[in-house]
C-alpha cells in the first residue's frame, strides 16, 4: 500500500458539470513511486491541483478533506482515490447524498500484507461503507473487479486499466544472470521469498531491486549479489529495464501490477506472481507465496535457454498488445461522463 501523507483535488470540467479528483499529494513525490500515483497523474494530467495534509488511510484528523469536500458544489462529479477515501466513511457517505462519487481502488484496503485480522475487518468494514454510497466503484484490473464485486457485494464496479509508454527494447546483459525487480520493499512485495529462492541457486546471478526503502528491508535476507538502488526514475528507470536479462515480481498480492506492463513494454522476459491481468501471456505467472516455485522456475531459466527463448519470445508478443494511457484516460472519463446529471 502507498504510504501517503496528503491529498491532492483536481478539476477537470466537462461540458456539463465539473469533475473533482481527490488524491494523495504525494502523487508526484520522487522518493514513493508507486504504479498507484503514476496511475493517477497520468489520467489526471493537466488539471488544477490543491493539496490538503492526512495521514490516509488512517487519518489522525479528518477535518481537510471535511472542508474540500464541503466546497465542491451540489451535483458535481468526485473521484476519489481510495486511499484518501476508503478508510474515512464518517466523512465521505454524507457527501453522497449531494455529490455523484466514484471511488477508485487501487488496492483493497483490508488487503495490505502484514495487517492483524482485527485491523483489516475494520477497514473492510469501513471500505464497504464507502463503495455502497458511492454512484461507481473504479477498478484497476477484470481480477480485481471481481474480487471487489464479490467482497462487498456491489454491481456498479467498472474496470479502466493502466496504460503503458512505448519502449526501447531491453539489450540486457549475458542474457541470463541480471535479474531486476522495481516495486517497494514491503511484504506484500515478496522481495523475502525472492531473495530465498534465489539463494538456494549455485549460479552467478545479480538482482538489482529498484524501489523505495522501507523498515522491512532490514529483516530481507543479506547477500551480496542483490543491490538496492532505491526509487528510481526517468531515465535511471529506463536504463535499469534496459541492462536486464529477465524481470521478476514475487508480490503475494496485486490488484494490477503496472511494472510488469511497463517490463514487458521493454520486450523484458517476465516471472512474476499475483499479476495475471497485467502479464496476460506474456511470461510465467507463478503462485502468490510459493518459494518452491519461485526456485524451479528460477532454476529453469538459469539452465534452460529453450525456456528462456520461450519467454522472450512471449515478451514481444504481449508488448503489442498493451494498452495506452490515453486509451485509458479515455476509459475513465467515458465513466465519469455517465454519472454526469
């Protein structure tokens, strides 16, 4: 889960009415990349900004959102992202009855790895709330509107993938043994279970893991052949997709998985887990937790050039197919407009 600490509202106007996006201002902060903030400045690029302090999803005070929300005009439209808004229904449902909300759900609250059982009944409790008073539910991926359709029992979810940029295609190194993951370092990551499984693996093999540092990283396994670079971006993120041989994500839990996409947009060969929305067939999907698969695939790679030729060749097939993002700055709005009086 991002780690936000403010919320940014943005306006875009339409014909009709005007649209209001309410998300974490933290958005464009180059030390927490994330596939949800770049998810929200690309279909939210070029619109106004106000920025409002809260430590979201579990606001120690609610007061800045109260008062944005309390100034947007009777019968606009608002799309909330749900991190700002899910955890918060003491202050979003009233608004409901007013404004046309749509909330969009990046990740489940209540599915954040490492959360006591208490705690995520709480906030899929309070979640519920807030997606049954909204007009629509906006989810990243067909995986996870199901899973939400299901968790809460709602009928109004609509599906706006992310997009992708062109590429340049990867060059890598040997072709085998530079392995690259870009994705916090948090347990639902799976950067654990990775470095595990690559451990046990008597080859000359390198992961570099690109992302923001968190207080898990201490507890990761210690090995000199994995790099941690931190959060990298532009043309250091390029460069990093561009000199891998194969991209791996052992993440236990994924609503989309955008690294992956932006992995096979470089025709990168891809192992990854919990992201079937995002590889399609493009690579192996692997099962979410399972360390004993991540070492016979991992094995396999090493050792087979015929399996590595497979998955190559599935990259490039996979990379033709991805969406845009103005595809899906179109899909979003197309939701917007209907809610529109």
């Amino acid at each position: 889960m991002r780690s936000p600490s403010h919320f940014t509202s943005l306006m875009w106007r339409g014909p009709a009415t005007n649209v209001h996006f309410v998300l974490p201002a933290d958005v464009d902060d180059p030390d927490s990349p994330s596939g949800g903030n770049v998810y929200d400045v690309r279909v939210g690029a070029g619109l106004n900004r106000l920025t409002v302090a809260g430590d979201w999803p579990r606001p120690n005070d609610v007061a800045a959102l109260e008062q944005a929300l309390a100034g947007i005009p009777d019968g606009d439209v608002v799309l909330l992202d749900g991190l700002v808004s899910c955890g918060v229904p003491e202050v979003v449902v009233p608004h409901a009855r007013r404004l046309k909300l749509a909330v969009l759900v990046h990740l489940p609250l209540a599915d954040e790895t490492g959360l006591d059982p208490a705690t995520a009944a709480v906030l899929n409790d309070k979640e519920q709330q807030v997606l049954r008073a909204a007009s629509a539910v906006i989810a990243t991926s067909p995986t996870a509107a199901r899973n939400i359709k299901s968790r809460h029992g709602l009928d109004h979810v609509h599906v706006v993938v992310p997009g992708t940029d062109p590429a340049p295609e990867a060059t890598g190194t040997d072709g085998v043994h530079h392995l690259l993951c870009v994705a916090s370092i948090t347990p639902r990551k799976g950067h654990d279970l990775l470095v595990r499984a690559l451990r046990k693996i008597d080859r000359d093999w390198r992961l570099t893991c690109a992302g923001p540092h968190r207080p898990f990283l201490g507890t990761l396994p210690k090995d000199d052949r994995v790099s941690f670079p931190g959060p990298l971006t532009g043309e250091a993120l390029t460069s990093a997709y561009a000199n891998a041989d194969l991209f791996v994500l052992a993440s236990r839990n994924e609503t989309y998985g955008m690294v992956v996409t932006e992995a096979l947009a470089h025709g990168l060969p891809v192992i990854a887990s919990a992201v079937p929305d995002a590889l399609g067939d493009g690579g192996l999907l692997l099962p979410p937790g399972d360390e004993n698969a991540w070492e016979a695939a991992l094995t396999r790679w090493f050792q087979d050039q015929e399996f590595r030729a497979e998955l190559r060749a599935k990259s490039i097939r996979r990379r033709a197919t991805l969406s845009t993002w103005d595809e899906s700055t179109e899909d979003l709005r197309r939701v917007l407009a209907s809610l529109r009086p």
